[in-house]
C-alpha cells in the first residue's frame, strides 16, 4: 500500500505539473510515450508469441489513429473514422504479409483490432482535452474524477464492501465500494468547479452528470480491462509503476472517462 500510494502522489505531482506549466507539444509526447508502453502492454498480454515485427505493425497502426488531433487542423479530411479505417488495414496488411499459421491468421488479426479500439480510439480524446480553453486544468478534473472513483471504490470497498459487483470479472470489486467511488468522483467535479480557473461555466447538474457518468465509465473501463487480463491469464498489464502495476493498470479508468466526459463537454457547448 505505500508502494502504491508514494508512486500515486509522485505520478499524479508529474502529470499535473506537465498539464499546467508545459506547451500543448509536452502533453503530446506524454501520450505518445503512455502509447508506446500500453501498446506495449496489450501486445505482451494478448499475444506474448508476437515477433518484433508484428508490434511494430501493431504500434504504427495505433500511430495512424493517435495522429488524428494533430493532423486534423491542418488536414481536416483526416478525422477519427479515417483514421481508424487506416489503422486497421496497416494491421491487415501486416497480417496478409505474415499470414502463417494460417489458421489462427484470423485470430491474431481479431486480437490486435481490439487493441486497436481499446488504445487507438480512446488516447486521442485524451489529448483532445487538452486542446479545450483551459484545457491543462479540464483535463486535471477529468483526470480527478477518475482517480478519485478508484481512490473512493478502494476505500468504501475495503470499509463497507459485502455484496460483489460482478465477481467472474472482478472479484474484489463491491457494490459499495462502486457507490463510494461515483461520489467521490462528483465531489471532485464540485470541487474542480469551486477552484479550477474557467470551471465556474459547470453548474450543479453538470457536475453531477460529470462525476456520475465519468466514474461509472472508469469503473467500466476498470472491468473491461479486468476482463482482458483475465482473458489472457495475468494478474498485471505490466510492473512499470511499483504497487499499480503496468501503464493500462493505472490509466484503464481514464481511457474510457475521457472520451465520456470530451462529449458530454462538446455536446453541451460548455468547451
């Protein structure tokens, strides 16, 4: 537990401080590099026997769909959809250039397009929150909000924790401890309003909706990524981060509380 808390405090202290005093390019090898490493991750969970050329093949397909928010603005036909559409046929184009053994051809493309849609089309909305006016501080609530779920859901877990939330995916996780999680994330959306510069645009129902939503998001994308490892056979997506384990171990949350919370911003006018 102190692993896991001293490697908290320290990544949390790194990230805000790039977020807020650094150049929107700063950000951006940030995400390129957690690219890298959960590209990396996925490939070692999904596939241990892939060669060198099928992770590179892998990563270049996940570079195609990270590159949308930058090229965007200068190339506007390239969008998340073509993007993605790119992604996959570099990933079948790997695939018919080393199609042996062909009888799990199709299940080796199959494992790399769904690594394909759960990194390559969630990291880009990562990035485009901090492309919103005072982006550095929304993405430090989005970032809050999740953290704060899983911060919140350990803590009611381990005090008030009885009945199981979905015990063949997560066997630890609770109903309370999902509950104490979803209230901890609003009263992060509360408090992001109340101190963060341009967060006094969010009224009550919109810290409600973005504490509520963004925590049952994460603890969705907590499950999804339960559900891969168990899948797959692992306890970790990796041992880069001491008592978190891997990059996707600690970020699974917020690659699906991002993408939630970008729309419901985009789609209420609010950035």
């Amino acid at each position: 537990m102190t692993a896991r808390l001293l490697s908290g405090v320290v990544m949390a202290g790194g990230i805000v401080a790039v977020l807020l005093y650094t150049p929107w390019w700063v950000m951006g090898l940030v995400v390129l590099a957690a690219l890298f490493v959960g590209a990396d991750e996925y490939m070692g969970m999904a596939r241990p026997d892939a060669t060198a050329c099928d992770k590179a093949v892998f990563l270049f397909a996940n570079l195609l769909v990270l590159a949308w928010p930058v090229a965007e603005p200068h190339f506007p036909v390239y969008q998340h959809g073509p993007a993605l559409m790119l992604g996959f046929v570099a990933l079948a184009i790997g695939r018919l250039a080393r199609p042996l053994p062909i009888e799990a051809a199709l299940s080796r493309l199959g494992a790399d397009a769904v690594g394909l849609l759960y990194i390559g089309v969630t990291f880009p909305y990562i990035f485009q929150l901090r492309n919103f006016e005072y982006g550095g501080w929304v993405l430090v609530m989005v970032m809050a909000i999740t953290f704060m779920s899983d911060t919140g859901g350990y803590f009611a877990g381990r005090f008030l924790g009885k009945h199981k939330l979905y015990p063949s995916v997560s066997p630890k996780k609770t109903i309370e401890g999902a509950i104490g999680g979803i209230a901890a994330a609003t009263a992060a959306a509360f408090a992001a309003r109340a101190l963060f510069p341009g967060h006094d645009r969010l009224d009550v129902l919109d810290c409600v909706v973005l504490g509520v939503g963004g925590a049952v998001f994460a603890i969705i994308g907590d499950l999804v990524e339960s559900l891969m490892k168990r899948a797959y056979g692992v306890k970790d997506s990796g041992s880069l981060i001491p008592g978190h384990g891997g990059a996707l171990d600690r970020i699974d949350g917020l690659l699906f509380a991002g993408p939630f919370c970008w729309f419901y911003l985009r789609a209420t006018g609010l950035w």
